[in-house]
C-alpha cells in the first residue's frame, strides 16, 4: 500500500482483508456441512436449518448494530470504539470451533446469534475510526482500496475453500477461519495507541457551517 495512506487506515484494511480471506473459506462449504454433520444427508432439513441460519445470524445483527453505533457516537473518545471492534472480532474467532462441535440443528442458530453479536460490534467502529482518520482528499481511493481486499479476500478464499474441504474435511476449514478471525484481531492492536482515546472523536473532520436558509 502506498506510503501516503495513514497507518490507522493500512492496519483497518489489512485486518478486514484477514477477516474476510477466513469467512469467505466457509461460503463454499457451509451448506454442504450442514446437509452432512448436523441433517445427516436429508437435503430438505439442510435446507431449511442453512436458512434458519442465515436468518438468526441478520436478525440479531439487524437488531443490535443501530443501538450499538447510537451509544459509540454518545460516548467520548475513540476507546470503546475500538474494543468494541477488536472484542467483537475476537468473539467471532470462536464460532469456527464451535461448528467443528455441532451436532443439532440449535447449535448452529445460537453460533450464528453469537457471530452476529460479535459482528454488530466490529461493524459499527471499524467504519466510524475508518470514516474519521481516512485522509484527506484520498476519500475515494482509500474506499476503494479497502473494496478491493475486501473482494481479494472472498474471491480467494472461495475459490480456495472447496478445494480445501474435499482435500482435508471440514476441520481444517474451521480452524483456518479461526486462526484468521484471530490474526485480523491482533493486527488491531497496532493502532491501539494511534486512535484518538481523548473527548475528540472528530479529529480529522473539519467543522460544518450551517447553512441558513434565506
């Protein structure tokens, strides 16, 4: 990346492109474990718990994400934005080992409820401290950089994923997507003591006139 991109920026992308190599290996082959591990090859209960899955996973993230942004944006200083970010990329490490322990159709839904929450506390903050240290006159470039690894790292990883799973199972999927989800949460680290931890949450946004209507 080039050097005129800001470090807090480098590391939010670099970290999301970990995040989203590791989730995008499962797309593949997710379905197809649920039809083998938990509906035991009953095509139409695989089905049905994969879009049961889905939907616990978009309800609780649809229901948690606005009050989690409407209380980062009241709260002073960029702190709790990022350990609201790094704990909510941390939990979703765990939900990859979870599904390796599966068995019911419920194990499943309360995984993708846990994903979710770790999620709806990830999204909120990692595009607020983006949205504020983004620099100057570079808005849409930067934004496109992070699309780009963002779409990198599907791309590849669904392209890598099932080829893994019909070389090694599902296991070694699994602890992948985890060890990513853990690497994407340590790189965050690195900008711990570059964010704004002070009241100012705004440091790099000028402020706006009002415009006074004649």
């Amino acid at each position: 990346m080039s050097k005129a991109i800001n470090k807090i920026i480098k590391i939010l992308i670099t970290s999301d492109f970990f995040l989203n190599l590791g989730w995008g290996l499962v797309g593949p082959v997710f379905a197809i474990f649920i039809l083998q591990r938990i509906a035991v090859d009953d095509i139409s209960q695989a089905t049905q718990i994969a879009g049961f899955a889905s939907l616990s996973y978009w309800a609780v993230k649809s229901v948690l994400q606005v009050p989690i942004g409407h209380y980062l944006d009241k709260t002073k200083g960029e702190k709790d934005d990022f350990w609201f970010m790094f704990m909510g990329t941390f939990i979703a490490g765990f939900i990859p080992i979870g599904y390796l322990f599966s068995t019911q159709a419920w194990h499943i839904y309360v995984l993708q409820m846990i994903y979710a929450v770790g999620m709806s506390m990830t999204f909120p903050p990692w595009l607020a401290i983006f949205t504020r240290h983004i620099d100057k006159n570079r808005e849409a470039l930067e934004w496109s950089i992070e699309s780009t690894f963002l779409g990198a790292g599907a791309g590849i990883a669904g392209g890598v994923g099932g080829i893994l799973a019909s070389m090694f199972g599902f296991p070694l999927i699994f602890i992948l997507v985890s060890g990513l989800t853990f690497f994407s949460t340590f790189l965050l680290l690195f900008i711990k003591n570059d964010i704004s931890m002070k009241a100012d949450k705004n440091p790099m946004i000028p402020p706006v006139t009002p415009m006074i209507e004649p």
